[in-house]
C-alpha cells in the first residue's frame, strides 16, 4: 500500500469511486479513481480487507425506495499505514433501465441503482457533497455509465480546489444547521449533548439516509473542534472476518479493561416523577455510585518509573493494530483527577491529595504545549494533544471522545451490525436506517428516533441520570426561544447572529467552556449542582474527561466557572419545569390529552354541560392548586447569584 501514501500527497481526495447494484452479486465497486488496489484496474470490484463495507455503505439499504439520497460514512484506515479515518460522502440515483443509451447485458431489471462516492482525508461534509451531486447528475444525465472521464475530472477539481484548503469556518459546517435540530428537539439537544459527554452508546434511526447523518452530524458540530479535529479516530475497527479467530483479539479484550464502567445506583426520588421512556428531571438530591474495578495497569507499569516516563514524545499516529497510543498505555493513574497548580505549572503536586500522581524525584513533569488563541490569518492554532493524540486548541478542545474504540459511524450498514457488540467497540455514535437495529434495544444505551424526535433510554437510572437542572433548562429554553423568535419573520428568518446557526454553536460552545471550568473548581457543591451532581460524577470517569484533565490548559484560567444560567428560583423556572415534565412524560402526554379532549367537548356540548363540566373543571383546579402547594420549595442560594442572562461570547 506504499502507493497510497503517494496518493494522500497530491490533495485530500483519495478515490472517487462507483458502486452498482447486480442483479447476482449484489452491491459492488464498478469503478475507481485511482484504482483502490493499485495492482489492479480501475475496474476491479476488488477491495482492501479493511473497506470491505464501502459497497454496502455507498448504497444504503433500502435505497431502491428512494430517487436519490446522500450518505456520509466513516471507513477504517489501512494497517499499518500513516493514515486516519477516511471520510466518505456517497450520491445515489436510480433510473429507469429503458432510458438508458449504452444498456449492458448485467442491466436485466426495470432500474439502475448506482452511487457515486468521495473518499476524502478531511472532513469536509456538506462541501463534498454540494460538488459530487453536480457530478452524479451529469454522470447520470449521460444515460451512457461507461463514460468515466468526468470523474476522473471530478478528482482533480476536487483535489485542486480543496488542496490547502483550512478546517475553519462555515464551510466545515456546511449543510448542518442547528437551528432546524434545536426546532426538532428543542432542549432535548441538551439531552443528547450529555449523553454523548457520557460516551453512551447511542443509536440515531430514521429512513432515507440523508435526513440520518445530517441529524446524527449537526448534534456534533456542537462540539467545539470536534467535526474540524475530533474525529481523526473514530472510526478505528476491523472487519469481522479479520477478528474471529485472531489472538490479537484477546489483547484487545486486555486493553479494553483500562475504561471505567460505570454503574449508577441508589437514585432516590427526584423531584417530579420520571415515567416511561423519556422522563427526564431535574434530580438534585440524586446519588450515584461507581465501579472503578476494572481499572489495571498495563504490565509496563512494573518497570522502573524513570524508564517508563522519561523521553516522551506524541503518539505519530494510531492504528487498528495498536488503537492506543503510547501515552494512554501509562500508568492509569496519570489519567486519575489531578488537582491543577497555575502557579507551579504542574499537576498541583504541592496540594495533598489522595489521587494525586506522584512521580519519582528528579523526573520532569511534561506539560502539554499550547497554541496561541489565534493563528496566522485568525485561525484558531492547533497543536497535537499529548495524551488523546487530537489535534487540540488552547483549552484542550475538541474532547477526545472517538478514540480508544469509541466509534463515529454517522452510517452503519447490515452487514456492520456485529460492531454494536463487538468487545473492541466500547460505545458508538451511530445510524441506522434497517429496523433491525432499532428493534436489539439492548445493544444501544439509547435509541434517537429522529422522526419522531424522542430519545428512547430503557435503564431508568441512565434517564435520571441525564435529567436536566433547572439551570440546563434555562440554557435550553434560551436556545429555543432566540430560535423560534427569529422565525417570525419570513425574510430576515437565519439572516441574524441571535438564533442563527453560529450563535447556537457558540452558546454551546460556552456552555462546555464553563463546564470544564466548574469541574475544576474543589469542594463547590453548590457550584456543580447546576450541572448536575451525578451527572458531573460519572462524567470525571470518562475516558474524554480523565485526558483532558491529564494535560494542564492555562487558558482555562479565563473562563469563570460556573453554569452560564445559575441564578436564584423563581415561579418562571416552575413553570418550565412543569412544562417540561407534561411535554416529555408519559403521565404529562395522558393529562395534556385529557385536557385537549375535555375542552372539545365543553365546545361541542352546550352551555348546561359546560357549566356541569366547568364545575368538574373548578375542582380540578382545587386540586392542582393543592398538589402544587405540596411541591417541596427549591432551595435558594444564600448568596446573591448571577442573573439568569448568560455571558455573552464574542462573535465570530
């Protein structure tokens, strides 16, 4: 594969390449630019080992339902090459087999299902896709699939055109628009941002498949840096036939015991009940214990600690082979919570601390280098992350979540399915448009039904777990009411900075800011039960929050800690608390209905039922009076707090 590497140096597209549809052998690659095996024609429909899925990922299943449609898809890299995850963007059309000029003997049905992919070495998305569907479209205008030169003229345009070409700005963003998830879900996007902090294993469904990725890639992009450098990993797993019977397997497994599984337990009553499958709630007097025991130490950690600390250098790349990089294979203990000193410039070894790492005298202490807030041309500087390996900016971001066998698929094909309980794959993002994968509930800690928009999470615990505070409430009310104001009016509606897709990513943006600020904050309880107690305790045992407080990050220093909308209870927060419960219970959907039916009714009937029904309605009103006075009064802070109105970020 050494002429890959010749490839990767003329421009960021790898391959353009199209796979068809036949009738006996099913899907398979018809052609490729350049060749995928160099050794073989551009016809080959032979494949790498390890891409043996793009068939099935460049033609989804269930594609003969469907015109055209659009599928972003992750691919693993070659072993042993010097290479990260490969980004693919499919365009699929059929047409019918009668209009077409040139008809090949293999063309014995009514229609010709084909797709036309980029396999690209950055992530630009939206923007691969808006130049690949004017190609399919004349591809397919040609009615003649044997005339190849226009892609061969679509890879050197694209390589031409994206040579050099900068992870910033909107471009990276192109076709994801929080605005329109933020009018879906609205504050359950706060929901599905928590559970991927809590690297759950989380499943997106809904059919065709450009309304799946567009969803599943948009929740993301609320990371900071995470579409731009957080995704370099994500995609590192191996084919089934490769790990069946293969003894690196079982290293994998001993691998796999360095993560933390947490179990949550003992949750006492919240404050609103929690029913059926989306009752989320604020749960301030929530507990939570967690299982550390499966933490090891690798069988270096024996060694002479001068030895095993001393010349340490970033990791050059990761592979499937070796998933881990040389840092994250020390000793766990590096990894644990470790008190920060801004004044020492270490890892806080002066404080006294039970979890604190303490190095052997004489060994230096290895800071993580940090770029400047800006670069040449006023783009943000980047340097690689010592522990995660990610290319990271002055506060550590983006969060290496897709690493150590957590996976991106924004697409999973069928023939994927044994990755959702693969021993490798500790959890996934994923999406899916075959009901069978939303039907294994099991292998999924939550299942996104994108249509439908609910967030589907079978262990009660995980739910109260990811209830929301009545501060995130305030964030997510904030969000969704710049959001649907701006829409008012039809033709300034997206056009301003308020409510617009760049001010939602910065608010979030503030929001993990802040986050990571309050968590470093010692002994505030009261300062992190805005976030959440239980939530913030099983977070600091994440993989992604264990490496970003390994390395030290001074421009953290300027963020102020604390949640963004804290501040003192008022009747509004009850109000919206109640609105959250009866909007997203099972029990609250039962009474809104109840109430919705009864008005019809008192409508309908005349003025003597409706005083007999009004009278009904006076006592219900007794009675919710009642049950509201029976609420127990949330605590208020002792100090003055902040104004509900959150910091303002600088725009863009």
């Amino acid at each position: 594969m050494e002429s890959h590497g010749k490839e990767e140096l003329k421009g960021p597209v790898l391959h353009i390449v199209v796979v068809g549809f036949h009738h006996k052998k099913g899907c398979q690659v018809e052609y490729s630019y350049p060749p995928l095996i160099p050794e073989e024609g551009h016809d080959s429909s032979n494949l790498p080992e390890e891409w043996k899925y793009l068939p099935f990922l460049a033609l989804p299943d269930g594609a003969h339902n469907y015109q055209e449609d659009t599928v972003y898809f992750h691919l693993p890299p070659f072993s042993g090459a010097d290479m990260k995850c490969v980004y693919g963007v499919s365009c699929y059309r059929q047409i019918e087999a009668k209009s077409l000029k040139v008809r090949l003997a293999d063309v014995t049905r009514e229609t010709v299902q084909k797709s036309v992919c980029v396999l690209s070495r950055v992530p630009l998305y939206g923007l691969l896709q808006a130049k690949l569907q004017l190609i399919t479209h004349a591809y397919f205008e040609e009615k003649d699939f044997s005339q190849i030169s226009i892609l061969k003229e679509l890879y050197e345009h694209m390589n031409g055109s994206l040579r050099g070409t900068a992870l910033e700005g909107s471009q990276v963003f192109l076709g994801m628009s929080p605005r329109d998830l933020i009018l879906h879900f609205r504050h359950k996007v706060l929901i599905l941002f928590k559970l991927i902090l809590l690297e759950k294993k989380v499943l997106f469904y809904i059919s065709p498949v450009n309304r799946l990725v567009e969803a599943l890639m948009t929740v993301l992009s609320l990371f900071p840096g995470m579409i731009e450098h957080g995704l370099a990993d994500s995609s590192h797993y191996q084919p089934k036939s490769s790990v069946s019977d293969d003894i690196s397997l079982l290293e994998c497994v001993s691998g796999a015991e360095e993560f933390v599984s947490v179990s949550v337990t003992d949750i006492t009553n919240a404050t609103l009940e929690l029913v059926g499958e989306e009752g989320f709630g604020e749960n301030q007097t929530t507990t939570t214990s967690t299982e550390a025991s499966q933490r090891t130490a690798s069988p270096s950690d024996t060694s002479t600690p001068a030895v095993a600390s001393t010349n340490l250098k970033p990791p050059s790349r990761t592979s499937p082979d070796s998933s881990e990089s040389d840092w994250e294979t020390l000793d766990p203990s590096v990894l644990e919570d470790i008190p920060k000193d801004s004044e020492t410039g270490g890892l806080g070894l002066g404080v006294e601390h039970p979890e604190t790492f303490d190095p052997e005298p004489g060994v230096p202490i290895t800071v993580q280098p940090q770029g400047q807030s800006a670069g040449q041309g006023g783009q943000v500087a980047v340097t690689q992350g010592l522990v995660s390996g990610l290319e990271e900016d002055q506060y550590g971001l983006p969060l290496a979540i897709f690493t150590k066998g957590y996976l991106c698929l924004p697409y999973m094909a069928l023939q994927q399915h044994h990755l959702l309980s693969d021993v490798t794959v500790r959890g996934f993002v994923a999406g899916a448009t075959n009901i069978l994968f939303r039907q294994q509930r099991h292998l999924s800690d939550a299942i996104v039904d994108v249509e439908e928009a609910k967030i589907q999470i079978g262990d009660p615990e995980l739910r109260k777990l990811l209830g929301l505070t009545t501060a995130d409430l305030r964030f997510a009310d904030y969000l969704v009411k710049h959001v649907t104001e701006n829409r008012e009016d039809i033709f300034l509606d997206g056009t301003g900075w308020e409510g617009g897709d760049e001010w939602i990513r910065a608010q979030f943006g503030l929001y993990v800011h802040s986050l990571l600020s309050s968590t470093l904050q010692e002994d505030n309880d009261k300062l992190l039960a805005d976030w959440g107690t239980p939530f913030i305790s099983a977070w600091r045992i994440t993989h992604n929050y264990r490496v970003w407080f390994s390395n030290k990050h001074p421009a953290m220093a300027k963020i102020t800690p604390g949640h963004p909308f804290q501040g003192q209870y008022s009747a509004a927060d009850l109000k919206l608390r109640f609105s959250h419960s009866v909007q997203n219970s099972e029990r609250g959907k039962k009474i809104g209905a109840a109430v919705i039916t009864t008005s019809r009714s008192v409508v309908q009937t005349g003025k003597a039922v409706g005083q007999s029904v009004g009278g009904v309605l006076t006592s219900a009103k007794s009675a919710m009076s009642s049950w509201f006075s029976t609420l127990a009064q949330p605590a208020i802070l002792a100090t003055p707090a902040a104004s509900p109105e959150p910091q303002s970020p600088t725009e863009p």
